[in-house]
C-alpha cells in the first residue's frame, strides 16, 4: 500500500492509526512476522515534511535542469544544499521531485530562488500538489517508512492475557496501544489504549482500592515525574515545525505553549494536530513561516471541539490523583500540566503516569510474560 493510500483509508475510516500488515508474511502464524508495526497519520505527516524538506532543495536546483542539466544532476545538486550526501537521496527522491516539478512547468513558471528554505513558500500550492500528487509521494510504500517512524514497537496480548502485562505495556513500557490477538492466532481483534484504561479506572470510584490511592495528593505519589527543569515546551513565537521536531526528537506525543521566561501556559498542541498540515493547504504551504501561536489560532477555528483540544488542562500541585483522572477522563487527553497559581508550568502528568501509581512489576515479570526478544524490542523502543 502506498503513502496515499494509507491517507485515504485512515480520513475514510475517521482514525488516526492502523497496523500495517506485512505482504511477506504469508500464512505466518507469528504476530512477529504478521504485522510491521502501526502506522499513525503523524508519522505520515512527518515523512512529509522531511521529504518535503530534500523535494524543495531539488525543486531550487531545477534552473539547471531547464539550462539542459539532467534531472539526476539538479536532483544531487539539491540534495547537497541541505547536505544530504546519502545516493539513495541524490538520485532517487529529490530527481524524482524535480522531475515531476519540471514535466508539470511549475518551476519555470515560478521562476525558483536559489536557496531550499524559500522554495516551498514561492510555489505556495503547487508545491503542495507536487508533494501530494507526485513522485516519489505517490509511490512510496507504507512498510518504507513505518520501522522508522514508529515510536513504539508492535506488542499484542492475548484475550487470556493479565490485565497487568496491559497495564505494564501502557506505562512502564510506553506504548500508547497495546493490540489484542487470539492465542495462536496473529489476527488483531482489538486494541487496549492509555485513554481506555483511564476512563475505566474513573468509573471505579467509591471502591476501597480505587479511593485508597487516588485520594492522595499527587505529591505524595512522587508526581509529577516529569519536573519543571525537564518540560518540553514551545514558545508561542516559536515556528510550529520546530514544536513537532521537539516532539519527534523528544519521543513525547505533545508539549505546552508558553510566553516568558517563567513559561505562563497559553495553550496546547500534540502530535496529532500535526495532521493538519496537511488537511489544510493554506497551513502546509505556509509551513516554515507559521509560529505555533499562528497554527493554534488557525486550527481552533475549525471546530468548538478544537478549541477544547488547544486550550490547556490544568491542575495544581495540591491536586488529588483523583481528580486528576476525572480531568483527565472527563476531556479525552493525553496529558494535564501542572501548574502554579499564575500559570506557570512546574511539571507534566501524562496518562501513562496515572496507569503507573496503580502498579508495580513483579521481578523478570515482563520477560516470563513476553520472552526475551520481546523484552529487548520493548528496551530498545524506550529509549
């Protein structure tokens, strides 16, 4: 299946992931060789805007190409501007992009500058529709780019699993979903995630267990782990693209927007919202101008629920456990930021912390439960 593909299947199924089966598995009743991985819509949006980064390079060589250079030479030559040396870069996707660039007349039309960091803003939506449209984008295989831009690795339980492995899984081990298979079967049936768990610990309420931890403070149960020195944040003034390279390069799945030197939250933005680029053209073509602040006005305007979705959910240190997960449950969110009283960020509570105060792994447990592979793909994808 290719890149394009994946984009329709995930906007008709109205989802924001799906495992990517592997076409040479065949009959395989191994889970390991059944699926590559799971694929989300910001993993597709990031090979995007890092592909689209080496296409615009090549596109500002392709005076050359109109000069009578081959489209291999304007591509090696684009390339080196962002100085990406690598063959496979050189001849394969930033020739195929100029190539499709040239055949179509944009850049002759367009007239390119010399440097790649304009280029994407001076062919505005005609650069949107070579990077949509045309190759390499339109060829790509999903299974080209899933190993590496997944940020955790595909660990199924089975329907007579423990519920703690799952609870593990989601928190000490940082998998956001966890798929669920038959024993001896490879097939998904379905998938366990943070916000599901969360939500059923919220209902369970009033029971002696439940109201015996979370009617602590969350001081008293070490949180937040994430301190205020250690806070992934972005300026408001800072360009949204830096903010989803902090997420990609931080393994985090969203940070806090904030204003000043003592970082007074204003807003919120997550990986998820990094679809957007693509889904609205104005953003994408504006993509290395726009401030985070910019981005969040534009998308807030799409819908109220949006609006919900930047707005930032707050708690305060004195704050029980209990109440954070009704905050939590109650908003549909990934993360409350802890705050002081004039909305200062002091630290970060994700779900995958809430999971974590209500377990301990026993000695060796996940290695029994899954086997060493597992145990060292599990390692090495927390790192």
């Amino acid at each position: 299946m290719s890149i394009g593909d994946a984009v329709k299947v995930l906007s008709e199924s109205n989802i924001v992931s799906a495992p990517v089966r592997n076409p040479d598995a065949g009959d395989s009743m191994d889970w390991k060789d059944r699926y590559l991985g799971i694929l989300d819509y910001s993993s597709i949006v990031l090979w995007v805007l890092e592909t689209a980064d080496l296409a615009a390079a090549a596109l500002t060589a392709t005076s050359a190409a109109a000069a009578g250079l081959g489209a291999g030479t304007a591509g090696a030559l684009g390339a080196l501007a962002l100085g990406t040396t690598g063959p496979v870069a050189a001849a394969g996707l930033t020739a195929a992009a100029v190539g499709a660039a040239v055949a179509s007349g944009v850049v002759v039309e367009k007239g390119m500058g010399k440097d790649a960091a304009t280029a994407v803003d001076e062919l505005g939506e005609d650069f949107y529709k070579v990077i949509l449209q045309e190759e390499p984008f339109k060829s790509t295989q999903v299974k080209s780019i899933v190993k590496s831009y997944r940020w955790a690795p595909y660990i199924p339980v089975t329907t007579d699993s423990s519920m703690l492995s799952v609870l593990l899984l989601l928190s000490k081990y940082r998998l956001r979903n966890v798929p669920v298979i038959e024993p001896g079967q490879p097939q998904i049936k379905n998938f366990i995630t943070q916000s599901a768990v969360v939500k059923g610990l919220e209902q369970c309420k009033g029971r002696d267990w439940f109201d015996a931890i979370t009617t602590h403070r969350i001081t008293e149960l070490g949180l937040p782990f994430v301190s205020k020195d250690q806070v992934i944040s972005c300026q408001s003034n800072e360009l949204i693209l830096e903010a989803f390279k902090k997420m990609k390069e931080n393994h985090i799945g969203g940070l806090p927007v904030v204003e000043g030197p003592t970082k007074k939250i204003v807003g919120n933005v997550s990986i998820k919202d990094i679809r957007f680029l693509l889904l609205k053209r104005k953003i994408f073509t504006n993509f290395r101008k726009l401030t985070t602040k910019d981005f969040m006005n534009t998308i807030s305007t799409t819908s109220e629920d949006m609006k919900k979705v930047i707005s930032p959910i707050t708690c305060k240190m004195e704050s029980t456990l209990g109440e954070v997960i009704s905050v939590l449950a109650a908003n549909s969110v990934h993360r409350i930021y802890v705050v002081t009283d004039v909305n200062d960020v002091i630290g970060i509570i994700t779900l995958r912390d809430v999971i974590s105060c209500f377990i301990t792994e026993p000695p060796n447990y996940i290695t029994e439960f899954l086997g060493p592979a597992a145990k060292e793909m599990l390692t090495k994808g927390a790192e």
